[in-house]
C-alpha cells in the first residue's frame, strides 16, 4: 500500500527509496515505516523529511484501504537490519580466501 503510493509520488528525494516493513501497534495508533534507499545513511535525513511531508496523503490512502475508523499516525526510520546485513556481507568479502579443509590436506602424518 505504502510502497505503492510512494511509486506515485513526484518527489526525488523518494527515488530509490525502499520500503522494506512496517510495524504497527496493536492498539494501531502508530505504525514505523521501515526504510532503505540507494542515499546510504547520508540521505535518511531527506528520505525522512519528505515521508514526512507527503505523510497525509499516505495517511489518507491507507484509510481509504483499511475501511476503518482510525489510521495509526505514520512515522519513518531507516531499516537497521538490512543495513547491518549489508555490513556483514561487505565485511565477508573483504575476508581473504581460505581453503576449506578436506581429508585430503590433513597434516598429520600416520606413517613413521
């Protein structure tokens, strides 16, 4: 719903940007927009300033969907996990190659 509405919005500070979950209470007050964008963490501030400012018409849209009294109220924040996933790859590869260990490149020596 959200992802989709972001596609129609005419903001560049919304291109590239992701929306990778959604938590919402259960008492559906508030609702966290998980977030990812090609910006980096550079860019989050931008990404942030324009969810918040296009935040009514995103609003009004899951209502129309939801049919439903209340929307919860929208906030944004970048989505930690992916970018901590995304650290721990880059960390792996720059790991140096190492042979995995077969029968064959034991070291011990039974002959004597």
């Amino acid at each position: 719903m959200i992802a989709e509405d972001l596609i129609r919005i005419e903001d560049e500070r919304l291109d590239f940007v992701t929306i990778t979950s959604i938590d919402v209470d259960p008492e559906m007050n508030r609702a966290i927009v998980y977030f990812d964008s090609m910006f980096g963490e550079e860019g989050d501030q931008g990404v942030i300033d324009a969810m918040n400012e296009h935040r009514p018409r995103l609003q009004a849209s899951i209502n129309r969907q939801m049919h439903a009294r209340k929307t919860p109220i929208l906030s944004f924040r970048p989505d930690e996990v992916i970018r901590s996933a995304a650290r721990i790859e880059e960390l792996l590869r720059k790991q140096p190659n190492t042979s995995p260990i077969t029968p064959d490149s034991d070291t011990d020596s039974d002959d004597e």
